[in-house]
C-alpha cells in the first residue's frame, strides 16, 4: 500500500505505472521531485500521460532511454531523477527478471533457493524467506534465474552480505486481535522487557551506552532530532536529560534542522530517532550533523537499516519492540520513551549529577515498567465501555497537560488525527501556557460553540499507557459508527502542581454543556468513571 501522494487516489493513479506501449510496468514508493520538469520534456518526445503520478514519469522515462538493457536504463534514469525512491521493474523485453533501485526509500531483497522477492520493508517477506539484503542509495537489483546481482550507480558489481532475520513470524501477523493496532498495544510489557534487559546490569556500569564516561562528562550540549512520533520521545528525553543530567538538550523535527543552517559546537552529541531507520529527513539531518563535526548515535528498532548502517552499530541503541505494523505508533514509541530515560540516567550518573545509589533506584523504576504496563492494559473493557459511549455522541477530546506528559499527549494527538482522518477538525496541541493565554470564545470553550464536549485526564503514572488504550478503544468503535457530524479532536496536557488550578476553571467552563463527560485514570485506581459535572465537581 502506498499513499497517494500525487492525485487523488483512483484506479489511474494506482500502481502499477506503464509506458505508452504498456511494455515496462513500475510500483514506486517516493517522491519524485523534478517530475514536472520530466513530464514536460517526455510530452515533447511524444508521451501522453494518462494519470497525475509522478511515478508514471519514471515509467516513460525509462521506455525513452531504454535501448535493449534495464539496468543501463535505470542507471541513466536514476541520473535524472531528483527526490527519493524505491522502485520495482518489469519490461517485456526482459521476461525472466525482475530490477529494483533505490535512493533515500527503504528497499529489501529477499533471497530464497531459485527465488527472488522485494518489498519496502522486512515483515512483508518473512513468509517467504528470512534471508534479505538490505539495498543502499543509488544502488540497483537484478533478481534472475541466476540469483541476485547489486550494482552500483556506474554499474559495477557490488558484494552485500546477507543478513538473516531472527524476528518471530507471529510478529508481524495479527494473532487473532482486531487489528494490529491492538496487538501492538497488548505487546508493549513485552517490548519494554525485551528493550530494558539488556541494559540491565551493575549499578554503574553503562558498557551498552555509546558514550565513554570522559565524553559524557565533556557534553555541552545534546540534540535528538526526529519526526512524527520519534520527535514526541525526543521532547520526553529533552525533560529527563536535562532533569537528570543538567546538559541543555534541543529537541528539533528533522525537516527544520536539514534546512536551518544549525551550528554544531564542540562536545556536541546529535541523536537520530527513527522506527523504521529510514526516516528521510531524520537521515539527511544525521548526515547534516555528522557533516558539521557532530558526535552522532541513534535509537532505531530495525537493525540494518540506513540510519544504523551511518551512525554504526556501535553507535546505534536498539528498540527491540519487533515490527511495527499499524499506521498509529504504540509499543515502538513506549520503547523510545523508555530508552531515553535510561540514556538519562546513565549520562546523570556518569556526569556525577545523582547518586549512583538515586540512578539504581531509578533504573529499578523502569524495570518494574512492563509490571505496570501489564495493569494498565487490564483496564480494556472498562475503556471499551466508555468508548461506546463516546462514539455514539459528535465528541470533541480535550486532554490537558504541559512539560514531560505535554510530550505524551502530543503523541496521542498526532495518532488519533491519523486513525480517525479528520485533521481538518483537529486543533493544534497546545501546552498549557498557550492555553491560558488563547482566547476561549474560538474553541467552543464559552459562547456555546460545541454542543458537545468530551474532557479527558490522564493521570500521573498512567499516561502513555492508558492513552493508547484510549485511542484504540475510539478508533474501533468510531470506525463502527457514521457520526452525524465529524468530531473535533484537541489534545492538550497539565503538568501535576497544576491541574487542580487549571482543571477547576476549565471544568466551570464547561458545566452548563448539555453533555460533559469525564474519564479519570489515577495510578493504581484503574476504574472507568464517566459522570456529569455538577457545579461543584
């Protein structure tokens, strides 16, 4: 599947993409930037166009160059392109193979006795063949009866070692839940065991951190640069480095620092965030830093991919959460958050800024996280029940909150816009400082603008977990339900000295709404309790 990203999606623009004679057929996953350009330059040549991709463009373009040899072709082609990339080939001149290329998208050869498989990323061959060899930018695939051969951008041959996968098949299939989603959601105690285990050790002793103890002692400044749900566990690292280990910390979405000209000083630690491990703006950021003179490391959950393979093994901390599948981040992210927290404690430690009997208090903390997990996740039907409830209504979600928990519920607002599509109707995540400072009468808060309001808390101890839980229960039912009216979604967050000031007034806002509802987490008092606010409430 792949997004539409030129058009709207319809059986013309859908893959696969053929010239004019219907004799090379392209799938693509990228963007192509200068297809414009191209498109008006093929028309001269005689092309006609029938969809608005730009992907039909490589199509056409490779029928022009084509003179008897794909992969010369491609290779002339991948010249000519701007943007990234990962394509597969057929031609009829060509019947027993099958070409590939790639340049910043994701790309995997599977290899198997007398076959040949590809695909974007790992879980999609692992029925087929655990035996994969990961593609790099400006590289090409032939996939024969011989095997498969690698070439680089002026087609000589290139030697890839073969990386076997390791991952459970169960892993990347749904086993019996509704949807991925959900067992992604019910496998976060096990991630989080699986991703701390390993660090787990001497009180002291950090041999799985990247960082000598001279280096950590010598930081003058840390930046985690990320996207999308990556950057909400990069914000959460920015609150516990600088907490713990008193370093200043900048958390920054990749595509503004590649393009802001950053200064990076001495004694400068950069580190990359991504799932996938081929974030393409998350790469081009790391490739900026290490450019500038950065110390680089990452946090990825895939090994062998791109951003791993720039920063080095030695550099990279693994998630070992297993493939994510569903479109919403879950255990992925939880993992993220976990490691950040443990790259706190250690730099505070190595740094001399807690005692080392504080950071083996703290590292047993989050041993004792998949523990808690496992209780939160036992609220489901609870949360089910109310889900109902508020699917069954035009719902607005206000979820109030500031500081680290601001970073948790702007993860839990980037999700929710993503299940439910509505983002026309989403309101910007504010921290709380915004909140007090916007007028009210815009968002329905007085003058009775919504009829309807949702107020959400999640509180101390049970954020994460439970606001997973929270939008996967309102994802299955809204995706029962036709609302008459789609819902506005505003996510916000209240850090703890102020939730009772700040709750209190929004709450005697809200009273005179025809429908108020109210769903109150507290850690270690788990039951769902939906209720009318009175005035004094």
């Amino acid at each position: 599947t792949r997004w539409a990203t030129h058009g709207e999606p319809s059986d013309l623009n859908a893959h696969p993409h053929t010239d004019v004679k219907g004799g090379i057929a392209v799938v693509h996953n990228g963007i192509i930037e200068n297809h414009e350009s191209l498109r008006r330059y093929l028309e001269s040549t005689g092309a006609r166009f029938i969809s608005q991709t730009d992907t039909e463009v490589i199509a056409h373009l490779l029928n022009h160059l084509y003179q008897g040899d794909m992969r010369r072709a491609l290779i002339h082609a991948m010249g000519m392109l701007e943007g990234s990339y990962a394509l597969g080939v057929i031609c009829d001149q060509e019947p027993n193979a099958l070409f590939c290329a790639r340049n910043d998208s994701p790309l995997v050869i599977g290899a198997k006795d007398g076959e040949g498989f590809i695909a974007s990323d790992i879980p999609a061959l692992l029925s087929h063949t655990r035996d994969v060899i990961f593609l790099q930018d400006k590289e090409i695939g032939v996939l024969d009866r011989q095997g498969v051969s690698v070439y680089d951008a002026y087609g000589k041959t290139r030697q890839h070692a073969i990386f076997h996968v390791d991952w459970d098949l169960s892993s990347a299939e749904k086993g019996g839940y509704a949807h991925y989603m959900l067992k992604e959601i019910h496998e976060q105690p096990t991630a989080l065991q699986s991703t701390f285990t390993p660090r787990a050790g001497t009180p002291g002793q950090y041999s799985w951190l990247p960082v000598t103890p001279q280096e950590a002692r010598a930081l003058r400044k840390i930046s985690i640069v990320a996207c999308g749900t990556a950057y909400h566990a990069g914000v959460l690292g920015k609150y516990a480095i600088e907490r713990l280990a008193r370093v200043p910390v900048e958390a920054e979405i990749a595509s503004e620092y590649r393009y802001r000209d950053p200064i990076v000083g001495e004694n400068e630690l950069f580190i990359a965030v991504s799932q996938s491990g081929e974030t393409a703006d998350t790469l081009a950021a790391l490739r900026e830093a290490k450019r500038r003179g950065a110390r680089v490391m990452a946090i990825c959950n895939v090994v062998g991919s791109t951003i791993t393979r720039e920063v080095g093994e030695e550099n990279t901390l693994y998630t070992y959460a297993g493939p994510e599948i569903a479109v919403a981040s879950t255990k992925a992210y939880i993992t993220q958050a976990e490691l950040m927290v443990m790259l706190a404690v250690a730099l505070a430690d190595l740094r001399g800024q807690i005692s080392p009997e504080r950071a083996a208090q703290l590292m047993e903390g989050l041993a004792d996280l998949p523990r808690k997990a496992e209780q939160a996740l036992a609220v489901e039907e609870q949360l089910g029940h109310g889900a109902q409830r508020l699917a069954a209504q035009a719902l607005d979600l206000v979820v109030h909150a500031g500081g680290d928990s601001g970073a948790h519920h702007a993860h839990e607002h980037v999700e929710i816009a993503r299940l439910v599509m509505l983002h026309e109707y989403l309101e910007q995540t504010l921290v709380v400082g915004k909140r007090i400072h916007a007028p009210h009468d815009d968002r329905g808060l007085r003058g009775g603008v919504v009829e309807e309001r949702f107020l959400g808390y999640l509180g101390p101890g049970a954020d994460v977990l439970h606001g997973h839980a929270v939008v996967a229960a309102l994802y299955d039912q809204l995706q029962r339900r036709a609302l008459h009216r789609k819902p506005r979604l505003e996510l916000l967050a209240v850090p703890k000295p102020l939730r009772r000031c700040l709750l209190l007034p929004l709450l005697h806002d809200a009273r005179n709404l025809p429908l108020t509802m109210m769903c109150r987490f507290h850690a270690g008092y788990h039951k769902f309790q939906p209720s009318r606010f009175s005035s004094t409430e």
